[in-house]
C-alpha cells in the first residue's frame, strides 16, 4: 500500500483582501465599484489556486510539511530510510504518564531527566514523508495476526514502543511473562493481535563457558543450530522483526558441528578471529535459513530490523563512557566506514539473499533504523535510566520512551502498508 499524503495550502488572511473597518466603510459609501472589484480579487485568486497551488507555498514551506501530495508510484520508491531529521514541536504522541508499560530502565523523565528537546525532531525523508504513527491503521493490517520480535533488550525496547502506541487505540492484555521476564506475550482482544517478545541473544544456540564455577562471559556459537526458544514458535507467526548484534562484542567462538571454525576477540594462533561482522553474518544465515527450511510457516513476512548504535563517549559502558547530548547530529557526522554501517550492510546483503533463496509463501524486508539513530546521541537514557545496583554505569545502548526509537514503529506501518 502506499501512504496517503496531503498539504495544507495557506489561508487567505482579512489583510490581504482588506477587509477592515476603514474598508468596511468606504465599500458602504460607494458600494457597487468596491463589490465587483473585491469579487474580480477573489475570483482571481481561487483561478490562482485552482490552477497552480503551489504558486503561494515556498519550498521551505513543502519540505516542512508532514504530508504531501505525490503520485503513488514515486511515493513507493521513495527511500524511508535516507533522511533527516527535522524541528517538529508537535512532541510525543503519548508520555512517560499516559504510558503505563514504560519500564523503570526506560522512564528517562521519571528518572529525572529534564531537557525535553530531544522529543521536537521527526524523521523527514529525503523525497517523501514518513506519516506519524497511527494506531488504527496499525491495527487494522494486523487483526487477526501474531507479529513477533525476535532479539535481545532492544528488541523488547521497541515492543515497549510500540505497546505505548498502539495503548492510545486500545489497551493490550498482558497474557504471558516467563520467569526472567524476556519471554512476553500480549494480546489485544477487540483486533484478535497477538504481540510476542521471544528473546535470544545470539539467534542460534550458545553456551557460556563456566570457568571454576563462575560464568565467564565467553560464549560458544553453533552456527548450525539455531535459538530453539524462538525457532519453535515460527509456525504461529505472521510477522516476524529480527535483530540481534550488541551480545556479540565480546569473546566468542564458532562452531560448526565439532569444529572451532573462527572467534571473536579470542587472540588465539590457531583460531581465526573474523570479528563481530563475520558472526552476525552467520547467525543471521542460519536463523534465515531456518524461517525458509519451515514447511509450517505459511505466508510469513520476515523483516530484519538493522543494527541501532550506541553513543558512548570518553569511555565505554565499564570505563565511565557517557551520553549526554540534547539534540540530534546531521548526515554530515555519519561516518559510513564506522563497525556500525558495516554491520547495517552486512544485515541488509543477508536479507537480500533470503529473499532470492526464499520458498514460496514467505516474504522478506528490511526496517532500515541505523541511518536516522547513528544521528540520536541525545535519545539514550544515560544516568537517568534508575538502575540502583549499577549507579555511575550509563545506558547509552536503550532508548527513552517516549523518544528518537518511536521512529521505528512510524517506519514499520509504512512498512507494513507497502506489504498489504
């Protein structure tokens, strides 16, 4: 489908048709000469704007419009991905109040942040424009349907995002919490949606490496065995959003069968280390691999949401890094040779070969967010994120709720609607 997009052309004010008193006036005194010319003024102007609408609108004023009128065929192959973001001082479509699942970790406000600037930016395309978030819409696609999110804590950040939006439109029931409270299931009864959290880390299977009794933050990656904890519910799903990445910087090593085939960060002379790119890649493989290898899985759409970046800066998490900026980067700080647009491009070359290799009935796409949130510095928790037993660690991985991550459900229904 494509989205609906309309401009409101400008007023005419009294002013310019002079209509005040003095004019009131002279229009009594001399009524028929003053009545045909404001007739001639106002016939005029309608043949102006019936004839070309745009001849009163500056490009300045069409480029802040939220919608415009396209033709359907450009509005499709516009790019939602490439952009900027722009002022925008209708704020959130809801707040840490009227949302009641923000978590504490989320609730920036709440935790005592206090600029609110970082929430007056929306995401503006370079050709189009993305339509805010409408939850009626939203629904309306997915009646009927279960949509999972497959990953780790943000994934579960955008499913908090998304239950804020769709809360203005109807009230989901809280259905199923495991005892970790990663494994989540709602339902929204008067649309018969379903919405499932399925956690993973890495995709496929891992292990950590207990060492003297301890857990050492060393993980073993089988590649040709993916996470059964989400690949055991892929039968019942409709709609899956996959997205994995921020586990895998750390000490890895790959398996395949019984064979070590490559690390990361090992340091190690007989094991290869092909870094963090290389793993996702195959864990991305395999746990595609598995979605079209499902004979059960009848008409899936998988889309694959690309890496979103942290910002720390002057540290990492563990060293004192922060986030502390209160307004957006332009496209001109994105540094396209970073870790972060390798891992991006490593994403969207896996789903394009899903999508060749796919079987029929199953659909692939791509929620592209990494471009719009390599710009968001300012959109992290950081200290206000209410952890007591971590006080002086900052979150510059999540996202504040409201904030830059809403963009992502904006983007999904648009999405969404090209699918349907």
């Amino acid at each position: 489908m494509t989205m609906h997009e309309k401009m409101k052309l400008p007023s005419c004010s009294c002013s310019a048709f002079k209509c005040g008193k003095k004019d009131r006036w002279l229009n009594m005194e001399r009524p028929i000469p003053f009545l045909l010319i404001g007739l001639t003024t106002i016939l005029s102007v309608f043949i102006l704007y019936t004839l070309n609408p745009l001849k009163f609108v500056t490009e300045h004023d069409i480029d802040q419009k939220l919608h415009l009128i396209k033709p359907h065929k450009e509005e499709d192959k516009c790019d939602l991905f490439n952009g900027n973001w722009v002022p925008d001082f209708e704020g959130s479509i809801y707040t840490n109040s009227s949302c009641a699942t923000i978590p504490t970790s989320k609730n920036c406000f709440r935790n005592g942040r206090k600029d609110k600037d970082f929430l007056n930016w929306r995401w503006k395309p370079e050709r189009c424009d993305l339509p805010r978030f409408d939850a009626t819409a939203y629904l309306d696609i997915v009646r009927g349907k279960t949509l999972a999110f497959i990953g780790d804590s943000v994934a579960r950040n955008h499913i908090e995002s998304l239950l804020c939006l769709l809360s203005q439109k109807e009230v989901p029931v809280d259905a199923y919490s495991d005892s970790e409270d990663r494994n989540r299931i709602w339902h929204f009864p008067v649309h018969n949606f379903t919405l499932k959290m399925l956690w993973t880390k890495f995709l496929v299977h891992g292990e950590e490496r207990v060492i003297n009794g301890s857990s050492s933050g060393i993980f073993d990656l089988y590649l040709d065995k993916v996470d059964e904890n989400w690949a055991r519910d892929l039968h019942s799903l409709d709609y899956v959003v996959i997205s994995d990445a921020h586990w895998f910087f750390r000490q890895i090593y790959l398996h395949k069968g019984s064979n070590v085939v490559a690390c990361v960060y090992c340091n190690e002379a007989n094991v290869t280390d092909r870094g963090v790119a290389f793993a996702l890649r195959m864990a991305f493989r395999a746990a595609f691999s598995q979605i079209n290898h499902c004979n059960k899985c009848k008409g899936i759409v998988t889309l694959v949401r690309t890496f979103s970046p942290s910002h720390f800066e002057n540290g990492f998490w563990n060293t004192g890094g922060s986030c502390n900026r209160t307004s957006p980067y332009n496209d001109q700080k994105i540094n396209f040779g970073a870790y972060e647009w390798e891992i991006r491009s490593m994403q969207v070359e896996e789903i394009e070969r899903a999508e060749k290799r796919g079987k029929k009935g199953k659909s692939f796409g791509v929620l592209d967010v990494t471009m719009a949130m390599l710009m968001r510095p300012d959109g992290h928790p950081g200290a206000f994120w209410g952890n007591q037993w971590m006080k002086g660690y900052n979150d510059c991985v999540h996202w504040c709720l409201p904030g830059p991550i809403d963009v992502w459900n904006d983007l999904l229904l648009a999405v969404l609607r090209r699918l349907n």
